[in-house]
C-alpha cells in the first residue's frame, strides 16, 4: 500500500475521455440541458472492467427505472478486517461552460495541460479530476492485490449539480440502503478544493418572489406600479433584513468559514421587452445560503413572515423609505408573493475532535511536509449532515482550485492530484 502513487498517464486518460464528454454531461434542466452521467459512468467501468469481472471490486450501477441514463457507482473493495471507510461525492456532472459568453481562453470542453503541469477543462476540478484520481486508486489496489483494512466504498453520483430528483443521485443510493456499511464510520466526501480540511458547508434554500404590478405606458407612471422596481426594492430590503437578524457568529470565526450565510437574488424572469412600457409582472429568483450554526427551518419561516409582513405594510402604504411607487393615482397596488423551493439542504458543521479529522490532518501533513489549513465555506453538499446524524465521522476535502470552482478557464495543477491520491492512500493506511 505505501508504494502505491498516481499513475499519471491512466489519470491523465481518464479525465481527458471524461472532459470529452461534458458537453453531455452539463446539468441545467431549466436551461435544458440534462447530463448523461451514464456516459462517464462507463469510461469508470471500462476501465476497471477486468477487476471487477476478477471480483475483486463490487460494481452497482444505480437508478430507478427510467433514468438509466443517469447512475451513480457504488464501488467496494472488501477490507481484511472490521469496518468500512467511504470516499462519498465526487460526481459525474458539471455546471454549463460558455465558452464565448464567459470568456474562457480556450475549448472548456477539451482537457489542456499547460505549462507547469496545469490542467484547463470543465470539470477538472468539480468534480471529474477527483473521479478520475479514485479511479486510478482503485486499479492500483486491485492490480497489486492490496485490499485495505476496512472495507473501502466509494460512491460516485450523479445530479450533483442540481436540486435532487427522486430516483437518481446520492438520495437514491441512500434509499437503496447502499449506505447503511457507513454508518458509524469515516466518510470523506471529495466534492472540495484547496486541500483544506474543509471544516463545515453551509445549506442551500432556493427562493422566488413574484412580484405583481400595474402595467402600463412609461409616460405615465401615475397610472402604473412598476414591478421591476419594486421587485428590486423588496430583495434588497429582504437582503438588509437579513443580515441584520442571522449575523456572523462565533462558531463560524472557531470554523474559518470564508463567509457568512446570505440571502441574496440571483435571477430575475420578466415577459416585458418594450422599453416604453412599464412592466406588470416580475419573478425574482434566489438562494439562501445558511451557516449549520442557524437552523434551516426556522430560517425559512422568518424570511416568509417578513416578506407577508412586507406585503401588508404596502398595503397599509406603509412602504419602507426609499421605495418606488407602490400604488396608483387610482388607488391599485402592487403586491408580493414568496415562496421557497422544496425543503432545501442543511449544511453541516464536521467534528473537530474526531478520529477521522486527525487522520485527515495527519495524511495531509505526511504527504505535504507541510501542516494543512482548515476552513469553511458556504457551498452546499447533499446528505452531509443526514450521514453525520446516522453517526458517521464526515469529512470533507478536496484537490485542485476553488477560486475556478464553477467559474470560466476551470483549472488545477497535476501536482495536487498526485498529492491527492497519497492522502487517499494514506487513510487507507492510517484508518
């Protein structure tokens, strides 16, 4: 096991088929655009297809009739004593690249290894570059017939990127029963970046706010309430509102989150497209981003009583200063109407006294010369917290770039793999 290292040119193979097929593999439903994880599934079993027909990996492929096209992998290799480790989260798909629109220097769709050892590419990092590293892990154990301690599970999963759907992603595997050898052990999720350890993520809450105004000609506004206006004015003022009650914490300085929960607008939906006219209706979209040291549902609550709250107020012209015109010179008002998207994801604060974090600290160390740096942040995962409640030690980390998570020219260095699969490798060891 200490001799295993990253096989670059099998590293470098996988990841460049898997790129090659992000353009089938982005996940944006409303944009239609819905990934064929199944595609990069195969290139996984392809290339361990002879160890598992030797038996020594366990492959299922898993999704409800119907969505075939869109599996997660649970892979297992059985340990030579008690218990069991999981490496949960990498994922097959990708947010959308646009290469024109976003200004990328090059195809996003096409791995490039630039000077330096820096590989470019959708999915390098989030998450493809950590699907391709397990990968190779897993060939490596079963070509030198070195099976770990505790039996390894890894789960590579499918719909990552979006909000869950029922019979695909990590929620299907979970109701499956795939993770029940889990519970009460070690989970390393490697869905991060920047090494860490990635100490807490925060939970995600999607929002729309319709908003319903008075439409008409722009030359005479007295006639008319401006939805696009008041739209505006109501997220900025649900935005100050909530900074002011669901402030920084003390717990999140202890954590090192690189930024507090927020709430904020995202998208904006109108059918208007005359400059003249002043429009009737808006949909502001969003999300709320919570700290695990709030608790999501009595979040949720308080933001949709504040915005009723804001809606009577109008209605009693009571509008906040600063607000544009809320009702007619014949008397009509414009009106708000909030609602959350389904029930959300809660984020996860990881114990910071656990075995399996100092095992983390103690590999990272081993590996890097170097003592790691924890921190948090705001981004979500699924079912962290509800593994954590089954009693499972979770972990999370990661390799490659965060400041190119989701974002144009996606990169990271060949160097943080290499050092990625030793970690790997040494919890292996370790635990």
């Amino acid at each position: 096991m200490n001799t295993l290292t990253l096989r670059e040119d099998r590293f470098l193979d996988v990841l460049r088929r898997l790129i090659a097929l992000t353009p089938k593999l982005q996940n944006n439903p409303a944009g239609g655009l819905v990934p064929e994880e199944r595609l990069a599934a195969q290139v996984v079993l392809d290339t361990l297809a002879p160890h598992i027909q030797s038996g020594f990996i366990q492959a299922e492929s898993l999704a409800a009739s119907g969505k075939e096209a869109r599996p997660s992998l649970v892979l297992t290799v059985r340990g030579t004593g008690e218990g069991a480790v999981g490496f949960v989260g990498a994922h097959f798909d990708v947010v959308p690249a646009d290469e024109k629109g976003e200004g990328w220097e090059r195809s996003p769709f096409t791995l490039w290894e630039g000077p330096g050892g820096v590989l470019y590419g959708r999915g390098v990092t989030d998450c493809l570059g950590h699907v391709a590293v397990l990968t190779d892990l897993l060939a490596q154990l079963a070509e030198k017939g070195v099976r770990p301690r505790r039996t390894l599970k890894v789960v590579l999963i499918a719909n990552e990127e979006s909000s869950s759907l029922p019979g695909l992603g990590l929620d299907y595997v979970a109701e499956q029963g795939r993770l029940k050898d889990l519970a009460g052990q070690p989970v390393y999720w490697l869905d991060s970046a920047n090494f860490g350890p990635t100490l807490g993520t925060g939970g995600i809450s999607l929002w729309e706010l319709k908003v319903t105004g008075v439409g008409g000609h722009s030359g005479m506004p007295q006639n008319c309430v401006n939805a696009l206006e008041l739209g505006m004015a109501a997220s900025l003022e649900l935005a100050r509102w909530f900074q002011a009650r669901f402030p920084p914490t003390e717990d999140e300085k202890k954590y090192g989150f690189l930024s507090s929960s927020s709430l904020k607008s995202t998208v904006v939906e109108g059918s208007n497209t005359k400059e003249s006219k002043i429009p009737a209706d808006v949909t502001l979209k969003g999300d709320l981003r919570l700290t695990p040291f709030y608790d999501m549902a009595e979040v949720r609550k308080a933001v949709t009583d504040f915005v009723q709250e804001l809606d009577a107020r109008l209605d009693r012209d009571e509008a906040p200063a600063g607000f544009p015109r809320t009702r007619t010179a014949a008397g009509k008002r414009g009106s708000l109407s909030f609602r959350f998207q389904g029930n959300g994801m809660e984020g996860i604060a990881c114990r910071l006294d656990s075995p399996g974090l100092q095992a983390l600290k103690d590999a990272m160390q081993a590996v890097r010369g170097v003592a790691p740096t924890p921190f948090s942040l705001t981004g979500s995962l699924p079912l962290v917290r509800d593994l954590q409640r089954q009693g499972c030690d979770v972990q999370i980390t990661g390799f490659g770039e965060m400041a190119y998570y989701h974002a144009p020219n996606e990169q990271a260095r060949l160097e943080d793999f290499r050092q990625g699969f030793s970690i790997l490798r040494e919890l292996l060891v370790r635990l």
